[in-house]
C-alpha cells in the first residue's frame, strides 16, 4: 500500500445524528476507491458508536471530550503521525480542528458544512469568529445544498469558488429493509407523521396548528425527542386535539413507522439538508415540507429557494412558505386526497433516486481527487487555539 495516498476523514464521533449516518454511509459507499486510497477516519470523541464502518477504513479513536483544544491538539497528533495526504472533516469543532492539524503541511484540507451555519449558531459569537477564520481557508468547502454555499458566502466570506454542494446519500435498499420490519408503535388508525427533535428550529408548533385547521381524519403522529416536548402537548390540548396527538419519543427505527404513514410532513424553520424528508420519500411516502432554508426546494422543486415566493404542488407533494398555518393546511388536505396522495407518494419516490450513496460518494471521492491535483496555498492558523473553546459541533 506504500504507493497508495492517505485520505484521512475526521468527525466528532459516531455516536449517533444525521451527519455521523452520512459519513459512515459514504465510507460504506467508497468501496470503488479502497483500490486507490488507504483509508482512514478519526473519531475526536471516545463515545460508543451507532454506526459501523467497513472493515478495511482504519479508524484512530481520539478522546476529546467533546473539548476544542483536545480536538486540535490530538487531531493534530495524529496528522503528524500518518501524514494524510488529504483530509476531509464533518462538523463544525472537527472542521476547526481539521484546519490546525493541517496547517503548515501544505496538503489539502477540506470541509463539509452539514448545517445551514447562520441558523445553526444563532447567537453564538466567538463560534462565528472562528467559522469566519477558518473556513475561507479550506481546500474546499462541501455542503449539503446551495442554500448552505449561499449562507458560507454572504455571511462568512467563504469565495464561492472554494465551494460545491453535493446532497446527503439515502441509502434506498437499508431504508427498504428496516421499513419492512414491523414498527415499534402502532397507532390507532391511519395517520401523517413527522419527525425530529422537539427543538424550536424544527417548528412542530405550526403543524400542530395547521393539522387542527385542517382537521383530516388521519391522526398525527411526532417522533423525537426534545426540550419542546411539554409546549407541544399542552399546544395539542389547547388546540382540543391532543387526543389525536401522538407522541411516541424517539424511535429506533422509524422508517417502519415513516413508511406506513398516508403523508409526511416537515414543518422546519432552518434546515442543513433535510435528510428525514428524501428518507420518507424514499419509502415513498408524500410530502408536505415548508421552503425553509436550506434544501426542500432543491429536492422537491429543483430551485432555488428565492425563486418560489409563495407555495406550490409539487410531483412528491406541496411546498409550502414558512410558518404559514393556513397555507400548510390547506397543502395537508390537497395531498392527503386521492388520486393525489398516491401518485405523489410514486413521484416522491421517483425523486428520492437522485440522492443514491453511490453517487454521493463519486461526487465526495471527485472533489478530494480535485483537491489532490492542485497544491493548496498555505494557510497558517497561529490564532485557532486560543479562540473560543465553544465550538463543540
């Protein structure tokens, strides 16, 4: 293997959230490349793992703590070690600590945004200072959609030729098979569900409201689990509903559940890239989502999401503008009808193959090929370790 080049991938661990899913499904994805690259992946966190990687990746498993300084000190440890020809990290405090363990080496780094940033630090202002000083720096920047290179660009002045938007994978045959085992909560009848973690950004809120307007005869059913969890049920009894209401936590497989439902709906104010959406899809099921930021109106209607002012009916369902009760509603009770309902539940379908792990993979594995092919101007980042340790995602 000495001819081989070493690409290293970094992460905070894996020990269970879509952008730990995404990293080990395009490790699972990369077997065309295990010829070509001696593959390695850095866990900075010791936490017991959700998902698995294939045998042939070699994984250092680091002990941060969750802490940055460990983070880039170790990481940094370990470039010097294995001389990684390229690395690529998932995650805002393994995107910094990737930065400092490259710094000086002069190979290329490179980054992949999972979040729409803006939204996903809110108020945090010494993690945006550090964002704002690494990231232009990178190699390349991958996101998850344009929405995401949109908010990097206009808000922290990544060069939008330092960047490219490659969408998460859904790996279709594993959401196929745990959709076919039985679901570990039945509801009591037909039912729209939704699911996420009971967080503000995710604005369960509005589609307790719009479900009561609507008032179809299918229940509701909200997996996840969150800080929200009280608001929303006493939302649900205000709103004289919560005996329709379900609200069964987190679900270890809820493709059994998501692929059972009549509709799926995503009433989000902020998203990365909506995985949950294209994995409901992919078992097709309709949609109904809100144009948040970022990614449902690349998935569902191929545009940007400025281009659609207002909502529309789409082949996989509705899309629908945010926080706008009587417009999610009225989206709930076209969709839910048939003929309609089935034949968005096949274009839904249709268009969840667009986001297959191997082409997700070809397109990770082209850009790192990219990056190999042109030297990296050097970057120094003397100022990282003693900026804010609050980065801790």
């Amino acid at each position: 293997m000495l001819h081989q080049k070493r690409i290293l991938f970094a992460i905070n661990s894996l020990a269970g959230g879509g952008a730990e899913r995404v990293l080990a499904t395009l490790l699972g994805g990369s077997e065309p490349w295990r010829a070509r690259y001696d593959i390695h992946l850095a866990l900075l966190d010791d936490e017991p793992r959700a998902y698995d990687v294939p045998e042939w990746v070699e994984l250092h498993q680091l002990d941060a703590r969750h802490k940055l300084l460990p983070s880039l000190t170790q990481l940094r440890a370990l470039t010097r070690r294995i001389l990684p020809d390229a690395t690529l990290s998932f995650l805002t405090r393994a995107n910094i600590a990737n930065a400092w363990a490259m710094a000086g080496r002069r190979r290329p780094w490179l980054i992949s945004e999972r979040v729409n940033t803006s939204a996903h630090l809110g108020n945090a202002v010494a993690a945006k200072a550090m964002v704002r000083l690494v990231y232009p720096r990178a190699t390349h920047v991958v996101a998850v959609s344009d929405g995401v290179v949109d908010d990097l660009a206009v808000h922290f002045g990544v060069a939008r030729g330092r960047m490219s938007a490659i969408a998460n994978p859904v790996d279709h045959q594993r959401i196929a098979d745990l959709a076919a085992e039985p679901p570990a909560f039945i509801p009591a009848g037909r039912y729209i569900v939704a699911a996420g973690r009971l967080v503000p950004n995710k604005n369960f809120p509005l589609l307790l409201r719009a479900y009561a307007e609507a008032a179809p005869p299918e229940r509701l059913v909200i997996l996840g689990e969150g800080p929200e969890r009280g608001a929303l049920e006493a939302l649900a009894t205000s709103l004289g509903i919560a005996d329709r209401v379900d609200m069964p936590g987190f679900v270890a497989n809820p493709f059994a559940v998501v692929a059972r439902a009549q509709a799926y709906a995503m009433p989000s104010n902020a998203e990365g890239f909506p995985n949950g959406l294209v994995e409901a899809m992919a078992c097709g099921v309709p949609v109904v989502a809100t144009n948040c930021a970022s990614g449902p109106s690349e998935i569902l209607a191929d545009r940007p999401r400025d281009a659609i002012p207002s909502g529309i009916d789409v082949d996989a369902g509705a899309l629908v503008p945010t926080d706008d009760v009587p417009a999610f509603a009225a989206a709930l009770r076209r969709v839910l009808a048939e003929p309609r309902r089935s034949e968005c539940g096949r274009g839904a379908r249709e268009r969840s193959l667009a986001y297959g792990v191997e082409q997700a993979a070809a397109n990770y594995w082209a850009r790192i090929e990219a990056s190999l092919a042109v030297p990296p101007a050097e970057a120094e980042f003397k100022n990282i370790a003693a900026s804010s340790p609050g980065v801790t995602s």
